[in-house]
C-alpha cells in the first residue's frame, strides 16, 4: 500500500538581508505556522531561506522599534521570538529545517525548534550574542542544554563557536 506525505514550505524571503529576523517576519512565522496547524492534511512542514542564507539572525539595521505606550505591550513585543519558535515547536506535522549558508542567533533558534534539520556542509551556525552584548533570549539557552547538554551548550554560547554541520 502507497502512503502519500503531503507537505508545506514555509520560505523566509528577506534574502537581500540574508533573512534577517525583524517584528514582522517573526509575526509572518506565527501566523504561518498558526494556519498550518489547522491543516490536517499536511504530514510535514519545511522551513527555508531564499537567497545565500538561511537566517542571518536578528535584523540589527532595522532601527527602534515604535514607541509602545504600556509596559505589557512592550513585554508582548518583545516575546514575538519566543512566539514564533513556539509556534514552530508545536506544529502537529513534522517540522524540518533546510539550511544553508547562515544560521545565527534567532536564525539558530528557528533551526532548534524544528524536528530535524538538513544542513548544508559548509553551513556556519552560531549564537553571536555574545560578541554584540546583546542576551540570549527565547528559551533558546534551555533548548540548547537539552539537546546538546550543559557543558557544550555553555561552550558554544559562551564562546562564540561555530556549530558543526553534523
């Protein structure tokens, strides 16, 4: 007996700035992903990235985000990445992550929530979080020490590592 997989692809299209995270994109994830749940058909879904890269991580050339009048707005804005990896996370169909050229910081954590993940060899991987100053957010550290354990999990955000392919 024949089993057909019937599958989506969600495409990250920013590719002029290697994909690059900003508030919408990660708002698209969401609804993407939100839609996807409802569709029952589907048996697998596959993240990937026009252009050179997967996702270059957090679009630091977007500028400040608009003035939000209420502290509970800005604490909603700021949780649009951990949003999106959940919506990710808890997709009923298989998730698998294509990769290719980079994949840093939240580009990384797009990468961590999804099921399985096919890496192009000459994929370069890391958190820069730590070089920029800037913290590692959206539960990615706790998905990191599950997936990889404390000591290397620590290793690679602390120092900036290039994760390797395999």
């Amino acid at each position: 007996e024949t089993q057909l997989i019937s599958y989506a692809v969600v495409w990250l299209t920013r590719s002029k700035s290697r994909n690059a995270l900003n508030t919408k994109t990660l708002e698209d994830l969401i609804e993407a992903f939100s839609f996807l749940q409802t569709q029952y058909h589907l048996n697998v879904v596959v993240l990937a990235g026009k252009g050179k890269s997967f996702c270059a991580g957090a679009d630091l050339k977007a500028g400040p985000e608009p003035f939000v009048p209420t502290a509970r707005e800005k604490r909603y804005r700021l949780q649009v990445g951990r949003r999106a990896i959940a919506a990710i996370e808890n997709l009923e169909a298989i998730t698998i992550a294509k990769v290719h050229g980079h994949a840093a910081g939240g580009g990384l954590g797009l990468v961590q929530a999804c099921d399985l993940r096919i890496v192009c060899e000459n994929t370069r991987m890391w958190f820069p979080e730590v070089d920029i100053n800037l913290p590692l957010t959206w539960g990615l550290t706790a998905r990191l020490v599950r997936d990889l354990g404390r000591p290397k999990a620590m290793e690679l955000i602390t120092m900036g590592s290039n994760f390797p392919a395999q």
